[in-house]
C-alpha cells in the first residue's frame, strides 16, 4: 500500500463521521509511535490532539500492543453473558480507581453508548424522565447522547430523543451570568441550575449529565466548589449526578478520573477514550451500589454484543497497569504544571490574538479573540466556510511545520498524550508560537 493506493480506496468507499463527503481529503496515515505519526512520505506529525484526545499512552505502546496480542492468541471473544477474566480483572481495576461508592461496571463500545446506558440506567432507578445537560456540551451521535449534546451538532439530528432539557454551566471567560470573578460564576451557575431544575418540576428530573471538565467545547474547568453544589443539588432533589468522564478520564486531567480533583463523588461516570487508548473500542459506565441495586431483582434494559469484549478488556487492564508502573498520571499532572502552564501563558504575553489560556494536566485551551478587550471571538461561533479562514490558515500552519492541532471554534486545544516529553511539548509550542503569528495579523492590535 502507498498514499495513492490508500487514498483511492478511501475516497471511493469510505464514507466519514462528521463531513460532507465530496469536501474531505484525509492524510493516510502510515504509522505512529509514541506522541508522532506520520505519513507515507515520511512527514512527521507531532500530535497535539491525541487523534480524538484518546490516545493517552501514546502510539503503539510496546507493552499495550503486546498484552492484545497475547489475548488475541487465548481468546478473542466470548458473549457478555459468560463470566471472562479480563473483563472482570478490568471492571475491578476501574471500580478500584473510581471513587469509593462506584463498585460495577457496565461495558460498551464507546462513549455515546456509555452515556445513553447511563441516561437509561438513572431514568429506571428515578421513575423519572428529563435529563439536564449543559449548553456548552458534547456526550456522542447515538440518539440520547447527540440529544443531549448542547453543541450544534445536535442541530440537525433533531428532533431525536424526549426529555432533554439544557442549561448553561460555568464559563468564567464569557460569563453566563455577568460574574466578575470565578466564586461569583460558581454561585449563579448553581443559582441557574437549581432554578432550573424546579422550573421543570424536580419530581420530573432522573439525572444531571456534566463533563466533569468540558471537553471540546471549550476546555472548561469548573471553579472550585461548582461539582459539590451540583452534588448537594441532586441529593436535594434526588437527581441522578453523571459524570461524563469519556474525555476527561483516564490521565487527561492529571487525575484517574477528574472528579478526584474536587473529591466529588457522582452517582455514574462514563469513560471510554482514555481507557484504553482506544486501541479497541471501549467505553462504560461506572455504576453506585445504590443504582447497582436497583437491578439486583429486576432485569436491566440494555445490552451489546461486545459489551465486556474481552479483547478489549484486557487492553483497559494493561493499560491501567502500565499506566501505574510508569507513573503517566502524576506525568501529565505535573507536565501540566511545570511545562504546559508555564508555556502557554508565554505565548499568551507574545501573542495579541490569545483572550485566555485554561486547563489542567494534558487537556488545555487557548480561546483566539480579535481584540482582547472586546473578547470578540477570532471566528464566529459555529463558523463555517470563509469565516472560518482565520482558525483554518492557523490549523495549516501548525500541520505545515509537523505539528497536528485539534482547533474548535475559536480555539486551539493542546492535548498531547499523556506520556508527552517535556521536549516535545517544547518543540509543540515552538511551533504554535510561529502559527499564531499568522491569527495575530486578524487582531485588532495589529492595526494600531
Ligand atoms: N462524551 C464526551 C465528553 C466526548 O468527548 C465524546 C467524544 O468525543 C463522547 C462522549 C462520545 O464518545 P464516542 O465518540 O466514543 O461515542
């Protein structure tokens, strides 16, 4: 196989997520290792966004790639309804690391699916039905999920599922709310949300759905204090707490699971992405013993064909291992201190057309503005076509250097695996630091 050979098949079979068939033209891939890619001609690529922020051990983890291959050579699969060591030995790893009333685990094939078995799980153990769920959100295309997603993605899948009802969470940068500071947003974010849940009648409310930290839609992280008041809130009203961890799980935020950050404790988490890398479809759900009981007697609703694939199982328990014996957490916690942090705010004092910097661990934003007092976004919200040039000639120039850049909107996020080097976060930096020259020429500084 060669690029021509790669790229013909995949224009004339492929048909791809997200994308208007005629106007794509995917690079072929031809291998990757470690935080690199890189294509049939050799270029390298320095990938700053993990593919779909999934791949947090990094390409073709030696030790990862070796642990599917010795299942694949004892057992590839064997129907969910059949107890398997591998998915037991990962539900127990995973229960383990989850806060201390998360014992069971449901297995998908991914986020959304872990997301619309969550919703399905709180809506039967409530005898409830509305689901909230934040403006500023993305859980997955299945129908509850893509519902559910705040974000225009969600647009044209209308109308799909019933009951979602949404609502806006913290923003400090662009306050919801008028706040002048972080402990002002958190109090009318909590204000907002109580208000909204008995506007829509709390006894008609099952679940609260939050990314613990919002992923693609902006990188925001909560002010402290925000997650225990939506806990407090739900226990108030007995509303189930979700707490959609599929991007923000597994390493990415400097923690196992993010809500370790506040010592939050919700009632279900999804994960999927970083527990595995994604080098098999996987995702889940983590599941209280007081929801957990609910089916003790009573059967539950929902099941896959693949759900607790065993290959995909065992590649969660030897990624959770290799992650604790090589430290990767605590890695891209402190990456996140010491080098990205410190970097980014670097480029934020050079460069005119950065608002604001934001994140923790390997999972941060720089939101673009065309004035910084004004805060006016770079590109509109949800720009398409011509106004969407200023972000697409910065995408162009970070991916002519050999650096590839995950951009939203109006912003540009940074999240390399996990197990980034502090080497090469520098030379990623380097590199967007000559890129942003070319969204600097879109700011209003540069006309004074
Ligand atoms: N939830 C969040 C926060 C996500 O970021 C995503 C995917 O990007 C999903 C859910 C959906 O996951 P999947 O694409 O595996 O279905």
């Amino acid at each position: 196989m060669n690029d021509k050979t790669v790229r013909a098949n995949d224009r004339a079979h492929v048909f791809h997520s997200w994308a208007a068939q005629g106007l794509i033209d995917p690079l072929p891939v031809a291998g990757a290792s470690g935080s690199y890619f890189w294509d049939y001609a050799g270029k390298r690529y320095l990938d700053f966004s993990s593919q779909l922020i999934n791949v947090n051990i990094g390409h073709q983890h030696p030790r990862l790639v070796a642990a599917i291959q010795e299942q694949a050579a004892r057992l590839c699969t064997i129907a969910p309804a059949f107890a398997n060591d591998k998915r037991g030995e990962a539900a127990q790893l995973i229960a383990e690391l989850a806060p201390a009333p998360l014992n069971k685990v449901f297995f998908t094939n991914g986020g959304a699916e872990a997301n619309e078995n969550a919703i399905r799980m709180a809506r039967l153990h409530t005898g409830r039905h509305k689901v909230l769920a934040t403006y500023r959100s993305y859980h997955g295309a299945t129908a509850t999920a893509i519902t559910a997603t705040g974000d225009p993605r969600r647009w044209p899948n209308e109308p799909v599922a019933l009951g979602v009802v949404h609502f806006w969470g913290p923003y400090p940068y662009r306050s919801p709310f008028h706040a002048a500071d972080e402990a002002q947003e958190c109090t009318r974010a909590l204000q907002h949300l109580r208000d909204t849940i008995v506007f829509e009648g709390p006894a008609t409310v099952a679940a609260v759905l939050l990314e613990t930290v919002v992923g693609t839609n902006g990188i925001l992280v909560p002010p402290p204090g925000y997650l225990a008041g939506v806990r407090e809130i739900c226990d108030e009203f007995g509303i189930v707490f979700i707490a959609d961890e599929v991007m923000a799980g597994f390493g990415r935020c400097g923690e196992w699971f993010a809500v370790d950050r506040w010592g939050v404790a919700p009632d279900l988490i999804t994960f999927a992405k970083g527990v595995n890398s994604g080098y098999l479809p996987l995702g889940g759900v983590v599941i209280s013993d007081e929801i957990a009981d609910t089916f003790r007697e009573r059967s539950f609703p929902g099941g896959l064909t693949y759900s607790g694939h065993p290959l995909a199982c065992a590649s969660a328990v030897a990624s959770i291992q290799i992650f604790k014996e090589e430290g990767i957490v605590e890695h891209a916690r402190s990456i996140g201190e010491d080098v990205l942090a410190p970097g980014l705010a670097e480029l934020a004092a050079k460069h005119p057309c950065v608002g604001d910097v934001r994140g923790l661990g390997v999972f941060w934003a720089l939101e673009l503005v065309r004035d910084r007092e004004t805060r006016e976004p770079l590109v509109p919200f949800n720009a398409a076509g011509a106004d969407a040039n200023p972000m697409n000639e910065l995408a162009a120039a970070c991916k002519q250097r050999g650096l590839w850049p995950f951009t939203h909107f109006n912003r540009v996020h940074v999240a390399p695996p996990c197990t980034v080097s502090a080497a090469e976060v520098h030379e990623g930096l380097a590199i967007l630091d000559e890129a942003l020259t070319v969204a600097d020429r879109y700011s209003t500084a540069q006309d004074q």
